[in-house]
C-alpha cells in the first residue's frame, strides 16, 4: 500500500535489518522536523492543524504523533518550505 506521496504505510521488516534501519531514521515527530527544516517546534507544531493537506500520521509513540519524513519531505516541496 501507498501513501498520496507514493511512500508505502505497512513495510515488512524482518527480512532485511538495513531496510529497517532506514525506514525507523524516517520516522519523526514535530521536533524531529523543526531539527531538520531548521524550523521552531512551535511553527511546526501548528502545521497539521492549519493546512490540510499536512500528511497523517503513521501513528502515535507516547505522547507524540509520529510521521513519515520522506512524506512531510514531499509535503515540504509541494508547498515550497524546503528542509534545510
């Protein structure tokens, strides 16, 4: 399965350790991508809630919503906020 931006939501791990690596260095939280957009956390932070077609996220870890960055990644191109 993909996602809008073509990236796959359901990747099955355990056949290759290095693929797993990767796709867990893409998973993100909003401070995750003020880091890499050189960002504040507070900008970041409001973009799920003011523009709709902020990409969903994969799920939550604690208390924080969880994203697939090669997602926002496509998002930030789309809307001409390239990361840094």
């Amino acid at each position: 399965m993909t996602t809008s931006y073509g990236g796959p939501r359901v990747i099955d791990l355990r056949p290759d350790r290095a693929q797993a690596v990767k796709v867990l260095a893409d998973l993100v939280a909003v401070g995750d991508i003020a880091k890499r957009t050189g960002l504040a956390v507070s900008t970041v932070w409001n973009w799920p809630g003011r523009y709709a077609d902020f990409p969903a996220p994969l799920g939550r870890l604690a208390a924080a919503n969880v994203y697939w960055w090669p997602e926002v990644q496509a998002w930030l191109a789309m809307t001409g906020r390239q990361a840094s």
